[in-house]
C-alpha cells in the first residue's frame, strides 16, 4: 500500500546564476592592444560591484512551508549544477541539511541505488530528460504519489510519467499538452490550497464511505442470515428510509461539509476498510439477535405487544396482500415490532458511529485521531433528539412504519446499543477482526 507523503511534487527549474566582473574605468585614451599587437587590458579603476542572481517568486517561502505542514515532500531537479541549484533551493526555504545528486552519479547508480537515491535527496543537478522520467517513475514504485512540475520539452516524458502533470504558463505547447494542470500567471501558490482541498475531498470521502459502507454491508448480511432462519424480512422501505436519513444522509453531509486536511499515508481503502470490517459484523450481529428474540418473543405470545389494525393494514400495502389468518397477523405483528426494534438500533449505531468517525472525546478514540472540531459532537446530538421526536409523534412513527413499545423495551434498545460500542471501540483498538481475517496490510 502506498506508505509516506500523500503527494510529492517534483519541481524542474533552470537557475541561471551569474557572477561577473566588477565594472571599472580608465580615464586615459589607450590602446587594448600591446606592443606585439595582442590584446591587452589597461589599468581599470573599479567603480563598484555588481551582483547578477535570480529573484525568488512571490510566496514561494510561505508555500514551501505550507507544503512541508501538509505533508508533501518537495523535490528540485534541474540540469545547472547542483551546488547552485542547492544554494537557491536553501534561499527559497528548504532544510539547510538536504541532500543533493548529479546526473553523473546517477549514472553510476543500479537500479536499487538509484531508487534509494530518488527517494533520499532533494536536490538533483545535471539530470538530463530521461533520469527525470527514472526519477519519477522509481518513486511512484516506491508507492509515493508524485506531481511533476515543468515548462519546457525536455519536461514531457516526466511529466506523463507523473500521477499529476503540471505545467506553467509560459512553458511550452508541448509541456502544457501533455500537462494535467496548467500554473495561470507562473504562480506557485495555487498549489498548496489545491493540494490541501484535495487532501480534505479525500479525507471526507473516507468519512461517508465509513459510514455509508457501514450500513449497507451490515444490512445485507442481516438480510441473508434472517432468510437462513426463516423469520421475516428484517426492514421495509419506511424503515430503512429511517436508518439511511438519520444514519447516512445527514451525517454524512455535515461530515463533508466540516472535514479537515489530512496526511492519508494509505490508500484510501486500506484507511477505511479497519473501520468498516468490525462494525459491519458487529451490527449484523446484534442485529439479528435483537430481531430474532423480538419476532419469536411476539410471534409465541411470550409477551403482549400494541398492534393496531392500522399497522397491519399498513403492512399490508408493503406486503402486496391481504392479511387475514391469525397465523399471518401473529407474523404481521411480530414482523412489525421486530422490525421497529431493529430499525432503532441500527439509527442509533449509526448516530454513534459518527462519534467514532469524528471522536469529540477520548472514549471514542477508535481508529481516527481525537478530533479538535466539537460539531460532529453537537450533530449526533441533534439527530438523537430528531429519532425521539420519531418514536414520540404519532405521525412521524406511523410514517417510518414503527409501532410503540413499552418503555422496558426502550431500555433494552439503549443498553444493547450501549455495549455494541464498547465490543465495536475493542475491537477496534485491538485490530482483532483484521487480523482473524487476514485484512492487515491490505
């Protein structure tokens, strides 16, 4: 899986440095020309000295620096020479300590070498346009994902070799055709906002993924568990409409909307697939537990259940017939209460799985970093109060197809949900289920 920085954006510059001689005068009319007729300097007066040097670009310092916080490695690859190519990368803010190649020496280089190279140094003088093109190409097999940046002709193999091309303005036809990017104005500091949004679209689409992922595969594993054992069909459309708006489509795009930037170092699969793996099987389970006993319970009459008429006839028009035995109303009615059973514990894992994706205190420090931002917090909240509004109006509940319970069985909901969070945070934190599945290092 691809391990270190996120983005590397490899940068191809031509840094002309000129030092030239001090200017200086003779006020004497005389010949440069001596005796023997060769050329000859007269005795010049110095007048001053002068300084040829190349201008750093505007913010280049800041974005540099805002490279280095975002986690992107910067690399300068060039062909003047490397000591100067050193000396204006240091000007531009990179560490004082880095590590410069030349071409020469790559040459000299095997291929594990040079991999090991391109990996370790930063600054790289004399390279011609093919060891560009090595140079990317062993880092993207080193899992590194890289950004070539360039202008001239020499830049188009690398930059097709990039997992991102991107050229300036001024460059060339050919380096803008091949380019996925184009720099507007030669301008640097477009980057770090457009890498940094990037690295948040990623970041919340992990967000959704878990806990949209979350759902739907506990879902179906319920769904063909409760076929083996002949029990009822676990949800109906109003159901599930319940789990996905208070569970998935709210949650997931507040969590969009609030997520930050941040350094993957995976894939974003092998950053999910940790979160999903347990809580999937861990809703399943409890799931089918909780519905089973409920529908057996009400189906054998162990205890007596509020099931009007309305319910059965509203069952009825998701069934597609009548319903008239008592054997089918006792299925009706268990199918119903365990159904509404059901329906409200997989909410409120849903509701306190977005604690976990965004943790507000330690308590829900599972896979994910304690996060500074409180409003995931505040949100769960608001959809927890949202749920009993649900259960506590009529209307509401009848149109998600929940019937009422008995207070007991309110509790037994909350404390089930209760311990499924801290069999969930366990496993979790103890990675056991990966590792039972074979999942790490996927």
């Amino acid at each position: 899986m691809q391990k270190g920085p996120d983005v590397l954006v490899v940068l191809d510059v031509m840094i002309p440095v000129d030092d030239r001689p001090d200017p200086a005068h003779n006020p004497a009319v005389t010949s440069l020309h001596d005796d023997q007729g060769e050329p000859s300097l007269p005795e010049l007066t110095p007048l001053g000295l002068l300084s040829f040097g190349d201008e750093l670009r505007p913010q280049v310092q800041e974005t540099i620096a805002g490279f280095a916080e975002a986690g992107i490695r910067l690399k300068v690859i060039s062909g003047d020479s490397p000591d100067t190519v050193t000396a204006l990368a240091k000007q531009a803010g990179l560490p004082h300590d880095l590590t410069a190649v030349s071409g020469p020496d790559l040459a000299k280089m095997d291929e594990a070498q040079f991999a090991q190279a391109a990996d370790d140094a930063t600054v790289f003088g004399r390279i011609t346009p093919e060891q560009k093109e090595r140079l990317v190409d062993a880092l993207r097999q080193r899992k590194q994902y890289v950004a070539m940046i360039g202008d001239g002709v020499n830049d188009v193999l690398s930059l097709k070799k990039a997992h991102v091309g991107i050229a300036m303005q001024s460059g060339s036809g050919a380096t803008r055709g091949v380019a996925d990017l184009i720099l507007l104005n030669d301008s640097f500091a477009a980057l770090l906002p457009a890498f940094t949004e990037g690295q948040r679209i990623v970041n919340g689409m992990g967000d959704i993924l878990r806990l949209f992922l979350s759902r739907s595969f506990s879902l179906a594993l319920l769904i063909a568990a409760l076929a083996i054992i002949v029990v009822g069909f676990p949800t109906t459309p109003p159901n599930e409409a319940l789990v996905s708006l208070l569970g998935v489509g709210i949650p997931t795009f507040f969590l969009a909307l609030w997520a930050h930037p941040a350094q993957p170092g995976k894939s974003l699969l092998s950053r999910v697939q940790p979160f999903i793996a347990p809580a999937v099987f861990s809703i399943m389970a409890f799931g089918l537990v909780l519905y089973s006993l409920y529908f057996l319970s009400v189906f054998r009459e162990v205890f007596p259940v509020q099931v009007t008429q309305g319910d059965i006839k509203a069952f009825e028009v998701y069934a597609g017939h009548p319903i008239t035995s008592g054997d089918e109303v006792k299925e009706a009615a268990a199918g119903i209460v365990g159904r509404t059973v059901l329906t409200l514990f997989r909410t409120l894992a849903g509701i306190v799985l977005v604690l976990f994706v965004a943790p507000p205190i330690k308590f829900f420090v599972a896979d994910r970093q304690l996060s500074l931002d409180k409003r995931p917090a505040f949100l769960a909240t608001g959809l927890l109060i949202l749920l009993v509004l649900v259960v506590v109006v009529t209307p509401l509940r009848e149109f998600f197809q929940l019937v009422l319970l008995r207070p007991v069985d309110y509790l037994i909901i909350g404390a089930t949900v209760i311990l499924w969070a801290l069999i969930v945070r366990a496993a979790w934190r103890s990675r056991v289920l990966e590792r039972f599945l074979a999942l790490e290092g996927v």
